[in-house]
C-alpha cells in the first residue's frame, strides 16, 4: 500500500511537470486545443488512481472506522465524477471549441459563456470543496471523540 502511494505521488509529479513543459510559448488560441486535451487526459488518468483508491484505501479505512470509511467513499466519489466531468469538458475544448466560448466571454455573450463555466465550476470545484470539508469534519468529530460509531 505505501509502495501504491509513492508511486502515485511519483507519477503525478511527472504528469505536472511534463504539461508544465507542454504549455504553449505563443499566446495563439490554436495551440490552446492541445493544452485542453493533455487537460482532459491529465483528469481521466487522475479519475482512475482515484477509482483504484477506493478499492484500495476505503476498504481499509472502512475496517478501522466505518463512519469515516464510508464519508471518504462519498468524497472519492464526488472527486472521482468531478474529474471525468472535467474531462469530457476539457477534452469537448480540445475540439477547436475554446475559441468559440472565449469569443462569447469577449462580445457581448457573457451569459453564454457563464451558463456553461458556472456549473462546470460548481461540479467540479465546489462541490468537491464541500465534499473535502465534511469529510474533514467528520475526521475532526471522530478524533476528538465526539463522534462514537456505538451510537450509530
């Protein structure tokens, strides 16, 4: 299991450091498309470790504390559908589509652009904030001792 975790440490540090090198130089909208698709790959592959570390992880934590396990379930969850929205977002951009919503945002059609960014934004940034914060409070509530799975 540490090994697992290393490993995807490793592999995500690559990841960042590979699209960091990928940026584009010029600041021309079509080598835009290329930064969405990495995007769009880069969110897929992180749905995945996310998929396998639910199998992985939550199971355990399950074990040692079932309340906790299934509010990580629910947040890796929540985490694991953000980042395929994500990238089927990112990967429809991709499409030689970014151009036309950065044109809406500039003339004149700004509630076109934010009827689309807004939910986008909402699942997958705010909800999954949400999601962390409450599981970050119940981690709170059960290492204090308030919360006692006996009385669940």
């Amino acid at each position: 299991m540490k090994v697992f975790v290393v490993a995807i440490v490793i592999f995500v540090i690559i990841m960042y450091l590979v699209y960091m090198l990928s940026l584009p130089v010029n600041d021309a909208i079509e080598s835009l498309d290329g930064v969405f698709f990495y995007l769009a790959i880069f969110q897929w592959l992180c749905a995945a470790i996310i998929s396998i570390s639910i199998f992985l992880y939550v199971k355990r934590i399950a074990m040692s504390n079932r309340t906790y396990g299934k509010t990580v379930f629910m947040e890796a969850i929540v985490f694991a559908f953000a980042n395929l929205v994500g990238g089927f977002f990112n990967y429809y951009l991709s499409k030689d589509l970014i151009g036309d919503l950065l044109h809406d945002r500039d003339f004149d059609h700004m509630a076109i652009y934010s009827s689309i960014m807004i939910p986008y934004f909402i699942i997958t940034e705010f909800i999954p904030a949400a999601a962390f914060g409450y599981t970050m409070s119940i981690l709170g509530k059960i290492l204090s001792g308030e919360l006692n799975e006996d009385v669940q």
